[in-house]
C-alpha cells in the first residue's frame, strides 16, 4: 500500500514540474524525484491523459540529450482519441 502512495506523489511532483513549464531528462527525473524507473513515471502520467512529449535538445557545446515536456496534443491526436472511444476500443 504505502508503494501506490509513494508512486502517487512521486506522479504529482513531476506532472507539477511539468505543467510549470520545466523540461525533466530521466537523470532529472531519478535524483530530483527518485524515480527508479523515470519511463514508467511518464508512461503513467501519458496513460492518465497527460500529453508529454519527448524532445531531443542540443545545448552549446553541441551536446543532445532527451527531455520530456507537457504539450499541447495536435487536433489529429484528439480526433484520433475520440474516434476510438466511439468505436468502442477504449474506454474513457
């Protein structure tokens, strides 16, 4: 029990720091909020509804690296999302 607790605040944290704008590697993601699995954190908040997206930044040193984002769903998502709850094949 106390698990699903942690999982739930550990979620809250980064969908926080997301909807502020802030932009979270998986480094990021496992020491500011301990995640021991930082895919997992995300695909959990992205099976909730949340649209975040993965982004491949360059910084100055011409370095990539991975960042997820909170984003706005492009309206063929959206319709894509609504054809298959009308369909059947998932629920809401």
């Amino acid at each position: 029990m106390t698990t699903s607790t942690t999982t739930v605040t550990m979620e809250s944290k980064v969908l926080s720091a997301l909807q502020s704008g802030r932009t979270l590697s998986s480094a990021q993601l496992r020491s500011q909020f301990g995640a021991g699995n930082p895919q997992a954190v995300i695909q959990s908040l992205r099976f909730k509804g949340f649209p975040i997206y993965l982004n491949t930044v360059t910084d100055t040193k011409n370095r990539s690296r991975n960042v997820y984002r909170l984003g706005t769903p492009s309206r063929a998502v959206i319709a894509a999302g609504y054809k298959a709850m009308a369909s059947g094949t998932t629920t809401s």
